[in-house]
C-alpha cells in the first residue's frame, strides 16, 4: 500500500470519545491534521474512518508512515 505525505515527525495526541466516527487523513494533505478534509479527492487515498470502542488519548500517526492506521506505530523514528 502506498504511504501518504509526511504530515509530521511526531504523532499527535487526540482525545477519543467512545461510539463516535473519526476520519484520520491518510494522504497527509489535509489542511485539518489528523483529520480528513477531502483533500485526497482525486489522489486514490481514502480516510482511514473507524468508530473509538472507547474515551481515551491515542497518538494519532502524523508522518503518515504507519501500518497500524490511525495510531502511531514509531515509524517516524526511521525517517530520514
């Protein structure tokens, strides 16, 4: 699968409220980071969309690199 632009070298942390949608942008061009704006419209990336199973903080990947979609699996360390 191909990875989206690099949004960041860190993740973000986000407040998750248990039964509602989020829709974590995964083309990395949202102008509304870590969330989807539409603006993959057109580029073959769709939103990473899920339901939180519970209220909690979760690191929310920026760098677009993970493969654990939308959380933070360390790949930003191996960046160059």
């Amino acid at each position: 699968m191909e990875k989206g632009k690099i949004a960041g070298n860190t993740p973000q942390i986000v407040g998750l409220e248990e039964g509602k949608a989020y829709a974590w942008c995964a083309c990395g061009l949202s102008a509304n980071q870590p969330y989807c704006d539409g603006s993959h419209k057109g580029t073959g990336f769709k939103p990473h969309v899920f339901k939180a199973d519970s209220t909690k903080k979760a690191a929310f990947c920026m760098c677009k690199q993970t493969d654990n979609h939308p959380f933070c699996d360390g790949s930003h360390a191996k960046l160059g």
